[in-house]
C-alpha cells in the first residue's frame, strides 16, 4: 500500500513548492502536455533495470517515481522523498490510481532518510535549481552515500533557456542550473561522472554517475 511516512529531519533549504495542482499545471504546460514522454526519456538515461532499488529525490507529485516503478517491476522497490507535504499526497493519490507501491516519504534533499549503500540507483529531477548551493553540495553528498557500489545517480535540471514567449517566460522564472554545476556537483560529492549532456527534450540537461 502506498503511503506517506515521515522523519524528524532537518528543515528544508530552499524552495518548498506547496500547491501540488498548480505544479502539475505547470508542468504540463512547460512539456506541452507531454510529461509522460519527458519522464520517460529521462528513465531511459537512468537505464532502469527489473529488480533494481530506485530513490527519487524531490519526487514533487510522484510521476517519476511511478513511472520507475514500472519499469523496476514487481521484484524493485522505488522510494521519493520530497519536503512538501502537499505533494507528497498528490503523489500517494497517483500511486493508488495507477495501481502502483511506491513509498513516499516526507524528507528535505539534503538529509536523506535511508542507511548507507541502500539503492542501485538515485535520480533528481529538476529539483536542484530550487536549493541553494550548500544545499546542492549536501544533497550530492547524500546521493552518494545512499548508493550502492557500483550504483547510477542520474542528475536533470533546466539550462537557461534562449525561447521566446510565454513559456520561456515561465522557463525564466521556474529556475535553471548549468550542465558544468551540476558535473562540477557530483564529482565534488565523489561521484564519477560518466556522461552529460541534454535530455533532448525542451533545454533539460542531465549528467550520468556512478559511485
């Protein structure tokens, strides 16, 4: 059954975004409705595997994860962690309708909630332009420390974008982070940086680790 747990953890640093509706509009309206096939493309990066344990830090309202878990299947298990609450129970709602077990948790980024060494793999979705830069560096250093030998962090955050209109305007507004800070970033925390470079969809950029 999928369900909220929450940890007596330190406060979260940074942009805590509280309405969950407003954010899932926004997404929407940034992937021209097309957010199913940006998650995806993302996963691909990830190269998710059956079995596999996945984290999904800053999780918001649960798309990726749930799409993880497919992926994962039976036999995986996915975990997100976000600071919101309110998306967080967005989250559980769109596990239940999709049929799906993910478990969610209420955690900032940069105090993860899990034992060393727990999950084959830990992604970041467009989360880490809403932290500031010491938050950024502890949210890596967490990412590694929850990673298995061996395991993939898969890091994806906006560039700055050169559109015009009122999306870009959005784009402008929602935040960005360079592709070099976010490399820079998780090698700092001891990371290996195998590949970076765009998603491929909109200005998504993402950088491929492994510890």
């Amino acid at each position: 059954m999928t369900q909220i747990s929450n940890h007596d953890r330190p406060h979260a640093a940074g942009l805590v975004l509280h309405r969950a509706a407003a954010y899932d509009l926004f997404v929407w309206l940034m992937t021209g409705g097309r957010e199913g096939a940006m998650r995806e493309r993302i996963l691909r990066l990830a190269r998710l595997a059956p079995g596999e344990a996945v984290l999904d830090v800053g999780c918001g309202t649960g798309t990726l994860a749930i799409a993880a878990k497919r992926q994962v299947g039976a036999a995986g298990k996915v975990h997100g962690i976000d600071a919101s609450p309110e998306m967080l129970a967005r989250a559980v709602k769109k596990a239940r309708r999709a049929g799906m077990v993910v478990a969610f948790t209420e955690a900032p980024a940069q105090a993860l909630p899990f034992s060393d060494a727990s999950f084959d793999v830990v992604l970041t979705s467009v989360m880490l332009h809403h932290l500031p830069r010491p938050a950024r560096a502890q949210c890596a250093s967490e990412m590694r420390r929850v990673l298995r030998p061996g395991g993939r962090a898969l890091a994806v955050d906006f560039a700055a974008s050169q559109e015009k209109g009122l999306l870009s305007h959005l784009h402008r507004r929602h935040g960005h982070v360079k592709l070099d800070d976010i490399v820079a970033l998780l090698g700092a925390a001891g990371l290996q940086v195998k590949e970076s470079g765009a998603v491929g969809f909109r200005s998504l950029q993402y950088a491929l680790a492994t510890r």
